[in-house]
C-alpha cells in the first residue's frame, strides 16, 4: 500500500508543474496599449485617457487612467459603424481639473472614444480607437 502512495505522489509531482506551466500570467498576455486625447473645441474641457488592453472572455478588459486636464471628460467603449459611432457605454470619467479616474472595466464592445463634455453642448471626441489586444 505504501509503494502505491509513493506512486501516487511521484505521479502529482510531475502533473502539477506541468499544469502551471501552461497557465499564461495576466502580465504575459498580449497588450495593447491605447492613448486618447480630447479637448472642447472652446477650451472648457481637456483630458487624456491612457490604457492597457487584453483579450478577455470574448471581449476586451481595459485598465488605466482617465485625466481631467480642465473641465469634464468621459471615456466610452463604444461599436463604430460606417465610421461613425451610435451610443456606446460610459466606461468612466472625472470633472475635476488635474484628477485622475481608474479604469478596470470589460466590455463587449470594439472601439473606444475619450470625449471632453462641453458645458454648452459643444462636445468633442478623441479619435476612436479600435481594441484588438494586440501590439
């Protein structure tokens, strides 16, 4: 019986580094880095978004920051169509000048924007990036 535990343990000592070496560190993943900038076309709001990229569960998790330069900005993962992009998910955002918002979302979406809120409507968006995760 004692030589059938040996066996035992002798056979999960090989299994279970083999195992963990399959297993891929969330650092090692493929990245895509994704930096955004909006300004208000007058002046009230301006900001920048840096983030990080993965695949994740059929869909793209982002991690960073959101920075209010001055006035109020927003990110959003939003789907583009025919170049253009209809509603979309607010991700986050800050209206305080010189603050920064994390960012640890997942959406389902293919595209995000970084739009800097102008307090009379005159809203502007950073150029939409599209996620692939990738380099």
């Amino acid at each position: 019986m004692r030589h059938l535990g040996y066996a035992l343990a002798a056979a999960l000592s090989v299994l279970i580094p083999a195992a963990a070496a399959t297993s891929t560190p969330r650092d090692l993943l493929p990245q895509q880095s994704v930096h955004l900038r909006a300004t208000a076309g007058d002046g009230s709001s301006d900001g920048v978004s840096d983030l990080v990229v993965t695949r994740e569960n059929h869909g793209f998790r982002l991690r960073g920051y959101v920075e209010s330069v001055a006035g109020c900005v927003e990110l959003k993962a939003v789907t583009t169509h025919l170049g253009d992009y209809w509603g979309g998910d607010p991700v986050t955002g800050t209206c305080e000048a010189n603050t920064l918002a994390s960012v640890d979302a997942w959406t389902h979406h293919s595209d995000v924007v970084l739009t800097a809120v102008a307090p009379h409507g005159n809203d502007s968006d950073s150029a939409v990036v599209t996620l692939t995760g990738r380099p």
